[in-house]
C-alpha cells in the first residue's frame, strides 16, 4: 500500500481545501501577511514547486503527473455567498480537478513578489490563488465535495497513488452535522475511497494567528487545544513514505504519527504542504 | 587477458528507448590512461532536469582523452570540469518555470571502472561510485564483492550522485568511494543501476549460483527486457530505467556474434 509511484500513466491527485472563513483575516504573527494571504501565498509557492518538479526536458512542457484540485470554503467570490467553489479563477475559474500541465500554462497572474522561501528575495511568482475571506466555516461541505470528486478520480486511475486532500484551515467547522452526517463521518467517507494502491489520504493542518507550540505530526490528540483532538481524529496516519520524507526534511515523525499539523506558522504550512505533496517516488513517465 | 563488454538497457515500463535516462559507456583503451580500459554507468536522476545531456556529458568524457584518474583530487577537478561545461553549454530556457528548474540542476550517481594491469602479475579493477549504481564482481558462479557494499534497503534512500552545481562539490567529492579487486581470467564484472542492483542483491541471498548463470548467459537484449518486464510484473524489480553493463575477462575471441536487426 502507499507505493505506487507518481508516473504519466498513474498520475497522482491532490485536492487542497483552503478554509476562506472570516477569520482568515487575521495577521498571522511573525509576518506582514494576514492567514488568507499566507496561506494563498504559501499554496502558490507549492504549486510553482510541483510544475518545477515536474518539468524534465530542455523545452519541454511540465509533464502531467498530478491532477490538482483546490476549493476554497467560505467566502465564494464567483457565487458571492457562503460554500464551497473551485478557488481556481482567470481561464480556469470553476474548474474542479485540473492536470499539472494546463495548470502550468494557466495562471491567473505572474508577479514580481517577495518569496515565501525563508532568506529568499524577490522572485517572479506564478499566482493560482488568491486570497479571500469572509463567512463561516463550512469544512463538512468542503470535505463532502473534495469526496465528490476524488471518488470519481479513483475510479478512472485505479492503479495510481490514491488521492491526497489536504485541508488547511484556521477555524472550527460550522456546518456539522452537514446532510445528515458530522465531520467525522465525511472525513470517514472520505478516506474509504480507494485505489489498488490504498485509501485517500486526508491531511489537516491548523493554522494560528498567533503561532506558539507548533505541533507537527502528533501521535496522540492528548494536550491539544480545540479543535486539534477532532482533527487529529479525522486526519490519516501517515503512510510510510511520508515519514521518511519528513525526517529526510528534518522533521521527526514516528511510526502511528497522523498527518496534522497544529498551530502553525507559516514555515510550518509550507513544510507540511511539502512533505505532503511528495508521497512517494515520482518516476519520468 | 582481455574484456568483452556488453550493455543491457530497458527503459520504464511504456517508455521509448529515447526516454532512457541512464548511460553506460565503455572503451577497451583510453589513450589519457594509459590505454586502460575504462568502464562508466551513470544514472540521471528521475527528478533533475536535462538529464540525458548530464551522464551523455559524464560518460563520454570518462572515458575520453581527458579522462580523470580514479583519485579524488582527479576526480574533484573534472566534476568541476563537467559542472562548468554542463552549464556554460545549456540551451536557451523557454519559461519561467524552466529557468527555476535549471537552477535546480541536474544530477546523476556515478560509477567509474578501471581495468588496470591487465598483461601483467596484478591484474585488477579499480572503481569510484558516488551513489547507488553498484559493481559486481563474480568468479567461478560465487559474487566476490559489490561495491558500493549496499543492502537491498539501502536503495531510494536519496543516493548520492554528480551534481552540475559547484556549491556541491565539497560534498561530492566527500562522498566519493573508491575500492579495487584483483581479477582472473573468467571473471565477471557487472555494472548496474539502482533497480537492477536492488534486484540482484535480492537474488543473490535466493540462489547467487543462478543469478551468475543466468546474467553471464544474457546474449541478446530481447531475452533482457523479457526477464525485466518478467520481474517487473511479478512485483520483483521496480519500474524503472535499467541498466546492466557486463565485463567479460577472457583469454580467447568470441564463439560467436550476436547481430541485433532493427
């Protein structure tokens, strides 16, 4: 299980929730950013690093190795209510799940800005996401339609890596019980969709305005403030692969830990987002 | 006593012979080294970017007439050699991404082989590797030695290899290996890349007599990519590019001639 490798023919998924409630409005201290912003911030520089990552030859075009969906939840500029909606905008806007390829080819801007890597200066930064707030936090809905499309994912590539959804948020959910059915029980469904290679993966990391006693890849709930034991709860134990890319990346991570991230600052969500999004091998195909 | 060499490769599992990004080359007298036969598989990392022209530059040089000795002051020089050329000689970026991707570099592991001595009292080989692609020394159907001495874990844990950024040539050239073996008459050398390797490595505790007889028989590269998709599918090898380069040491000429038609 967990050991497929990321290949043009099996191709990886990666579904990121970006939490657009209100409070992400907040300054996230430590840095000039508010959480909407770094967190926007951050889910570019991620998504630069896999059209890098997957870009091989002189010429070439980055190749297809992940489809990537992202919805935002909350605030939803397209609909201009509160939800659930494709945070992809400019030509892809309303898109679900896009190939790395078009979405290589499609931002929505590229801009001179400052990097998110620390000790890095100005860079020309690709823009996928922007940030936006307001409303509650409807994380069941998110996770019911990040489920959506995930399943019909992994019915159409069986032999690939199963899908990974990352959730990052900075609030507790709002919409619970959402059609019937808790938090717990959509992250469950969730994580019952499979491929031949094993179940989705849903990882969570909690983002704090004021960052103290980061606590990266837990073993246990016990000494976590709410709502870092619900979390904790519904995120999956991380699959071998990952823990050794961690500690590879110096972050301790044992054997039972889950995929949580709690009170994080923003080096924390770009390290979490990294490990996270490289499961396993990719191999040139 | 004379080497007989021959190249095996199979690319990924759907992929042309093209998209090989491993190299092996091999010459039986490299007129800067004395006339030594010299032997090289190099293995460009699946994620670096413009691999192929990174072990074609490794490769052909090694085995060129400014070939390195097998030192490390030697091999420290032509690194930066090869770092300097690999970067003077890039073609033009198309894209912003491209041109982030090119700062990264490229890589590739490195093992190097030298027959010296061939005519003389010591006969022997001498090696440098730099990362997981693995030589085999086999005599009489048992394995003499491997060098690098891995493990069948020890594959995929990120290999050390030639970098073409000069920040890492310190660390290069620290984790440089170097070992030697003297050789008979009879005695096999094989050189391969990481997956092969792991694969043999596994065999080898199953039934080493087997393994030898099976790859010194190899003598045409159908029946290889046969046993490759074979252990591939089976769950055995992983899936990816492979690369076996056999030294043969041999005192008389070929029985006979394989001619492989397009």
């Amino acid at each position: 299980m967990y050991d497929q490798i990321i290949s043009r023919r099996t191709p990886g998924c990666i579904v990121f929730l970006l939490d657009r409630s209100d409070s992400m409005k907040q300054q996230w201290g430590g840095s000039s950013m508010t959480l909407a912003q770094g967190a926007a911030a951050a889910l570019n520089k991620i998504l630069l690093d896999l059209c890098i990552w997957s870009t091989k030859e002189v010429g070439g075009a980055v190749r297809h190795y992940f489809d990537i969906g992202i919805f935002g939840y909350g605030a939803c500029p397209i609909a201009q209510t509160e939800g659930v909606e494709s945070a992809f905008s400019g030509p892809l806007a309303g898109q679900s799940l896009v190939p790395l390829s078009v979405l290589a080819d499609n931002p929505v801007a590229v801009r001179e800005a400052p990097s998110v890597d620390i000790g890095a200066g100005h860079a020309r930064i690709p823009v996928w996401v922007e940030p936006v707030h307001g409303y509650r936090t409807p994380m069941c809905q998110a996770i019911a339609t990040a489920g959506a499309h995930v399943f019909d994912w992994a019915g159409q590539h069986p032999a690939s890596f199963p899908p990974i959804v990352i959730n990052i948020t900075d609030g507790m959910v709002t919409d619970s019980p959402h059609d019937g059915a808790t938090l717990d029980e959509w992250a469950k469904r969730l994580t019952t969709i499979e491929t031949n290679d094993g179940a989705a993966l849903l990882l969570n990391i909690f983002l704090s305005p004021s960052p103290c006693h980061g606590v990266l890849y837990p073993v246990s709930p016990v000494g976590l403030p709410e709502p870092g034991p619900e979390l904790f709860s519904i995120s999956s134990p991380l699959p071998q692969k990952m823990i050794n890319n961690a500690n590879a990346a110096g972050v301790p991570a044992q054997p039972g830990a889950r995929a949580l991230g709690f009170n994080a600052d923003l080096a924390m969500l770009l390290r979490f987002l990294e490990i996270g999004t490289r499961p396993t091998e990719i191999l040139d195909r | 006593m004379k080497p007989r060499s021959v190249v095996f490769l199979a690319p990924k599992q759907g992929n042309s012979e093209q998209e090989w990004e491993d190299c092996a080359a091999g010459s039986p007298g490299v007129p800067g080294r004395g006339g030594n036969p010299r032997y090289i598989v190099a293995d460009g990392a699946t994620e670096a970017y413009d691999s192929l022209r990174w072990v074609n530059q490794l490769a052909s040089s090694f085995i060129g007439v400014d070939a390195p000795e097998l030192t490390p002051e030697s091999l420290r020089r032509w690194f930066a050699q090869m770092q300097e050329l690999w970067n003077t000689e890039a073609p033009a970026r198309a894209s912003y991404i491209e041109e982030r991707k090119f700062a990264q570099g490229s890589f590739a592991t490195f093992l190097g082989c030298e027959l010296v001595d061939l005519a003389g009292r010591r006969p022997a080989w001498r090696a440098a590797a730099l990362g997981d692609t693995v030589l085999f020394h086999v005599r009489g159907g048992r394995l003499v030695a491997h060098f690098p001495a891995l493990r069948a874990q020890d594959f995929g844990l990120n290999p050390d290899g030639v970098h073409t950024s000069p920040d890492r040539l310190d660390h290069m050239v620290g984790k440089l290996r170097f070992a030697s073996g003297e050789i008979a008459a009879g005695d096999l050398l094989f050189l391969a890349t990481d997956a092969f390797a792991q694969w043999m490595i596994r065999f080898i505790e199953a039934d080493g007599l087997k393994l030898w007889q099976v790859l010194s028989r190899l003598d045409h590269p159908l029946s290889f990519e046969r046993m490759i998709n074979t252990q591939r599918d089976a769950g055995k090898m992983k899936d990816d590019d492979v690369t076996l380069l056999r030294v043969h040491l041999v005192t008389d000429n070929p029985a006979f001639i394989v001619t492989c038609l397009p």
